[in-house]
C-alpha cells in the first residue's frame, strides 16, 4: 500500500457537501458506539479517530488505569477489520510481530521448501501495548510496517492488509526496565495522544458501568471500505496556500538550526530546544487539520484546524535540551508558545514581535 502522506485520491470527487455528511456519519457512528464502553475522553476518541481516517498510527501516553488499552480495543470492535494485540515485553522477538519462515516438508515428495507464517502484525488494527517495554531490535520490526505497509522476509515482500493502522500504548511514569522509542520510530506516528486522569462526574459513572452486573455490546459500525472511502474524501478537502504556510511556518519555526533573519525563533525554542520537526510534521499538520475541518462540518481547512492537531502532532517530534529539563519545561510548552507567537499572516510586525 502507498504511504498514506503521499498516496493519490482513487475515489471520484463528490460534492462537498455530501463529503463533509459522509465522513460526519461515520465519527458519529464510530463514538456513538464507544462511549457505549467508554466514558469521557472525548478529545482521545476524537484524535484518535482523526488519525485513523487520515491513514495515520497513533501513540497514546497515559498513566495506568486510564483505559489506555481498552479504548484501542473498542475502537477495533467498532470497526469490521482484523485486530492483533501483542503486548511489548522484554524478551519478545521481531519474528514474533512479523513472523518467521518455517520447513514444510511434502509428505508425499519428501521436499522441503520454506513457507512464511505470517504474524500479528498481518491485520488491520495493531495494539502494540506498552510498546516502549521491548528493545530497541524489537521496535524497529515496526519501522517497515508503519512506513511502507509491508513486510520483508527472506528476500520476499510480504504486503499488509488495508486500512492499517498502529495504536501504541505507553505508560509515561515507569522506567525501570522500559527502552525509549528512538525519534525514527516515533516520527512514524502521527499522533501522540496523552490520556488524562477522568473528572469527578466521569469517574462516578466508570465505577458505576465497572462494578455492575451490565455489561456494554459494542457492535460494528463501519466496514474495512468505509473507512477507506472516509480517508480518501478528507483527502479530497481543500486547503488554501495561507493555511499550508501557517503550518509549515510553525514546524519550520521548531529547527533551531535554521535561524535566519526572515525566518526568526521564538525565544523559547533558542532556550529549550535541541531538535526540531522535519516535513512528516507539516504533512500531518495538514493532514489532520483537513480531518478535524470536515468533523466540524466544514469542505475547507483554517488555520484554527491546524492549531487544534499542532500539540499532537508536535509534541513527539519536537527534542527539549538540558535547560528544560532543568527549568521544568516540556514539549507542550513549548508548543503553546509557538502557537501564541507565530502568526497566520506572517507580516514582517508579527515576525518582530516574535523576535521580542
């Protein structure tokens, strides 16, 4: 399958209107299902849903028991598609995700040749849970899947199924015997999503549905060809060129590197970044920006579309150094800042107030 960023439309173009209903329909039916399970975390559901009718993989950061896992697995059952979990552990193999060549003998023969079987990763939807709990060899068997939709073995390209999608967990607070992803293995997500604590009222009612009798029946709401069909119509989104180098300004404004006099830095990126996002970010930025544009019933994109996906899509791919560590400043931070400081319009007054 061609990678979703730069894969071309293959549906014929529709009204816009019908478009923006088409793909609405299709969140309602996806949400109203999960909350059926699921209570509150109405932003999680949303990005994550974004992520997957854009073609994306999603990481999703919270604190043990917040339904982390649960949530990816009811969105994998709201869905008519082939779901694998496989939970990340220190002593798991890559062959044991992508799966491994084994002799098959030919009782009739005698030959023997070598047949791949095929592992979890041969679905639709990934869990990959607690994904930061395997090493660095374990990791990387993900790299091929999550960029180029295959997998290879013995010389021998094996195509994964479509949609895919990835939905990683892990827990932000534990790190004794956990392996940082490193920042390939992170780029290949659009999003990292982090999941809070739940109020009081939404955990009132968790301990309610939890300690019954009652248990919810989610049921399936969309099939493998909706959802390729939903990714296909966000993509026929229009976004003008303002709104593409409001984005792409914003990303560029993260490369502490490339600081020149018409491209100035905010003050807090020369403080407190060591890295910044490449172009997979301004891409996403688009991207989910078309998607969160049609949820909100509209056939157009705004810079507002892009400043609501800007921290899940940065916040990952952005390098914080030794000073914010120090100073208590994280990736989110510096994230709000930018999008308090980089303008839409991108006159030479709103460039100078950002060098203040």
């Amino acid at each position: 399958m061609p990678d979703p960023l730069t894969s071309k439309s293959q549906v014929k173009a529709v009204e816009p209107e019908q478009a923006v209903d088409e793909v609405r329909q299709a969140f309602e039916k996806l949400r109203e299902e999960i909350r059926k399970v699921i209570v509150g975390q109405d932003e999680v559901v949303e990005q994550l849903l974004i992520t997957m009718f854009c073609g994306g993989h999603a990481l999703v950061v919270g604190v043990p028991g917040l339904a982390k896992t649960l949530l990816i697995s009811t969105i994998a059952r709201t869905l008519s598609l082939g779901f694998s979990r496989i939970q990340f552990t220190p002593d798991l193999m890559p062959s044991d995700i992508t799966g491994t060549e084994v002799i098959e003998e030919d009782k009739t023969t005698g030959a023997r040749e070598l047949r791949f079987v095929k592992g979890p990763i041969f679905s639709n939807v990934i869990l990959a849970d607690e994904i930061n709990r395997t090493p660095p060899k374990t990791q990387a068997a993900l790299l091929e899947a999550m960029q180029e939709r295959q997998v290879t073995a013995g010389g021998v390209r094996h195509v994964l199924p479509v949609p895919f999608f990835v939905l990683a967990t892990q827990n932000p607070i534990e790190q004794e015997g956990t392996y940082p992803l490193p920042e390939a293995q992170l780029d290949r997500f659009m999003f990292n999503v982090l999941i809070s604590y739940p109020n009081e009222e939404e955990e009132l009612e968790i301990i309610r549905r939890t300690t019954g009798a009652h248990e919810a029946e989610v049921t399936s709401a969309l099939t493998g060809q909706d959802v390729l069909r939903v990714q296909e119509l966000i993509r026929q989104t229009p976004a003008a060129d303002h709104v593409i180098r409001y984005a792409l300004r914003i990303v560029r404004a993260t490369r502490i590197k490339e600081h020149t006099a018409e491209t100035p830095k905010p003050q807090i990126v020369q403080d407190y970044l060591g890295w910044g996002a490449g172009p997979r970010a301004s891409q996403y930025l688009i991207l989910g920006a078309k998607a969160h544009a049609v949820l909100n019933g509209r056939f157009h994109v705004t810079p507002e579309d892009v400043r609501a996906v800007t921290p899940p899509v940065l916040r990952h791919r952005i390098i914080t150094n030794f000073n914010a560590e120090a100073d208590n400043v994280t990736t989110d931070d510096v994230v709000d800042r930018l999008l308090e400081e980089i303008k839409v319009d991108g006159s030479a007054r709103d460039l100078d107030a950002v060098m203040r």
